[in-house]
C-alpha cells in the first residue's frame, strides 16, 4: 500500500505533499494508540498527566529559586518524573497491559500515607529546626540517590520488555522469558533495587530523619516479602533455568536472598 502511494505522489504535488504528511499521521496514530489504552479513558490519563506536569512546573520554579523550599522542588521534581515515566516506558514496553494503574498514583493506601507523613515531617521541622532543611550537601546526595534509583528502575523495565509488569503474574504467557541480560546480569529484582533507593533517596533529599528510617525498614519489609512470592512464580515457571539464575546473581537488596528453596 505504501510503495504504490509513493509511486503515484511523483506523479502530483498535492499528492505528493499528501504522501509526505501520510507517514506523519501514521506515526502519530501509532504514539496516541501506544499511550491511551481505550478512548474512554483520554480524561482521566490527561487529569493525571496533566497534574504530574504541573507538579514537576512547580518543582523546577522552587529549585530555581534561593528560598528555603529549593530542596523540595528537587522532590516536587523527582515525584512526579518518577510517576509520569512509570506510565510511559510501561506505554513503550508492554502497551497490552496499560491502565490508569501504570501511573501508579494509587498504589496503595500506605504508600500513600508513606507520602503524606514525609510532608508533615518536612514542614514541622521546617518550621521547628529550618537548620535541619539547609543542609545542601545531604539533598544533593538524596537527589544522586534519586537519580540512580530512576534510572536503574527504568533500565530494568526496558530490559525486561513485555516480560515487565507491575503486577506479579501467576500464569504463565507464551511470551514469557526469563531475562538474565543487561542490569538483570548485576541483580536478579533491579526494578526493586531501584524503587528501595529511590524511595530511601526522596527522604534524604529532603533531610527527613525520621521518615529516612521509616522509609528505609517498610520499603525492606515490602520488598523482601514481593521478591520471596514472586520467585516462587519465577520457579514455577522456569524451573532449573530460574533456580541456577538464582544461585548466580544476587537480589541486590540487603539481607534478602529471597525464596529459600529446600533440596
């Protein structure tokens, strides 16, 4: 179909200029299909886009500026890339599997109470100890953290492809394959490696003692117990291709080796 249209735009300007916007279209079509999963749901993606892109507007207006709230533009910034960019890789990589869920705004309820309660911390001891929110040196570690966390996440989401989703699969798809290249050759979960230190990183940046540990102990609990259920789907499905995988690379994760398998 492609050939024979070109064939015949030689023959006409209108219809070679026709011919030339043709490939643009396409290319948008395919954009739009890979990012909206249904048509009913254009508002709400665009709600939530919409306010990720305001939030990281307003973060980068608070790191621009000299005022004591600088550092938690660097947060403001780092939340909302974080939140945006889950959607789109999941958009490039595994388009079958996205929903408004893949922002992952509504992870759940503790995660959003982990958020709220850094807040409160940041402005209390903003207001009791603006000493303590100063300290430019430890937010510039918290936000090295921050990138590295990113980046190593969506490394691992790219690598993995269609075999990444957010939600532990108990069966298993013709498409299923066991990843074992790239930053899958460092850890075995480099998606959660990445998540841990992103996580710990936002409470550095924004110099919040207590929610550093709190962060720190509840990210571990969470991911030693999602890394344990989904190695044994790993198992199943893989076998004794997953368990030598297993025994060579580490989780990447402090003290979690993951699911203790008996011999």
């Amino acid at each position: 179909m492609e050939a024979r249209g070109g064939t015949r735009d030689v023959r006409g300007g209108r219809r070679r200029g026709a011919g030339r916007g043709a490939p643009g279209k396409a290319a948008a079509g395919l954009c739009l299909r890979l990012v909206l999963p249904s048509p009913s749901l254009c508002p709400q993606i665009a709600v939530r886009a919409c306010f990720l892109g305001f939030a990281f507007g307003c973060g980068l207006l608070l790191s621009a500026g000299r005022s004591a709230w600088r550092h938690f533009g660097w947060y403001m910034c780092s939340l909302s890339l974080f939140h945006y960019s889950e959607y789109l890789v999941t958009a490039i990589n595994n388009p079958r599997s996205l929903s408004l869920d893949s922002f992952l705004l509504n992870h759940s309820f503790e995660y959003n109470l982990a958020a709220l309660s850094s807040w409160v911390e940041f402005t209390l001891e903003k207001i009791l100890f603006p000493e303590l929110k100063q300290i430019t040196w430890l937010s510039t570690v918290g936000l090295l953290m921050v990138i590295f966390g990113d980046c190593l996440r969506k490394a691992a989401m790219l690598t993995a492809g269609s075999n990444f989703n957010h939600i532990v699969q108990n069966e298993k798809s013709d498409t299923h394959t066991l990843v074992t290249s790239g930053v899958y050759g460092w850890f075995r979960h480099p998606s959660y490696v990445g998540w841990f230190y992103w996580s710990i990183g936002t409470q550095v940046l924004l110099c919040n003692p207590i929610c550093v540990v709190g962060y720190a102990l509840a990210s571990w609990r969470f991911f030693r117990e999602r890394i344990e259920e989904e190695e044994i789907t790993l198992i199943h499905f893989f076998g004794e291709e997953y368990l030598e995988y297993k025994r060579k690379v580490p989780s990447g994760l402090p003290f979690i080796k993951g699911v203790k398998v008996e011999l």
